[in-house]
C-alpha cells in the first residue's frame, strides 16, 4: 500500500496509477460516497489527492479532517464539465480557498490576500 491515493473519475485520475499512487476510482451511481471516502480514510493514507469534481461532493467530510495532522487533503483539477480545465471555474474556487486555509494553517499568514492596489 502507498502513503498516496487519488480519489475521482477514472479519466481523470488512471494516469496516475504506474506512479504507485493507490487509485479509488469515483462513479455517480455509487450511493454513499462519504462511506466510500470514510473507508479510504481509514487505510491510514498520508495524503489523499481528490478530484474538485468528487471534493465538491465530500466538502463536510473533507472539513471534518482539518483538525487532524493525517491525512493530508488536497483537491486538483479535473476535466469534468464546468471544472476549470473544461473552461468553467465550477469547483476551482473551492480547491482555492482549501489550499488558501492549508497555506494560512501551515505558516500563519496569508500569502493569497489581495493588497490595496488589489492584486494578490
């Protein structure tokens, strides 16, 4: 087993695979997803890497491991429709302002605040 999973759609995520990264590949038919996502937790992963797509849909249990050290989640871009490499800023808001928390948490400061001129 890897210290690393991925969690998403197949197409978005399989390129991943001979990197031995553990893959869990995410269907819209599956009924419970936060069972899905709180089995993969419970492998003991050090960092879990989530489609924005499938982050969307576990937002409250996502949230619900900030508080601990591990795993470590992060959200990444996927092609799904409306998400930012299909030209939409669908869920990239959402991956942005998790890695914005992650950066304030890990140093203190916040390194995306946009200054008086009003750039970052």
């Amino acid at each position: 087993m890897s210290d690393i999973a991925i969690l998403g759609e197949e197409r978005n995520i399989l390129g991943f695979k001979p990197f031995g990264i553990d893959v869990f590949f995410y269907h819209e038919e599956d009924a419970a997803p936060e069972e899905w996502f709180k089995e993969i937790v419970g492998k003991q992963y050090k960092l879990i890497l989530v489609t924005d797509t499938v982050a969307e849909r576990l937002k409250k249990e996502i949230d619900d491991l900030w508080e601990k050290e591990l795993p470590v989640v992060l959200m990444i871009s996927g092609l799904a429709a409306g998400g930012p490499a299909a030209g939409g800023e669908g869920t990239s808001r959402l991956a942005f302002e998790h890695l914005r928390r992650l950066v304030i948490k890990a140093i203190g400061t916040d390194l995306f605040k946009e200054d008086e001129g009003g750039t970052t």
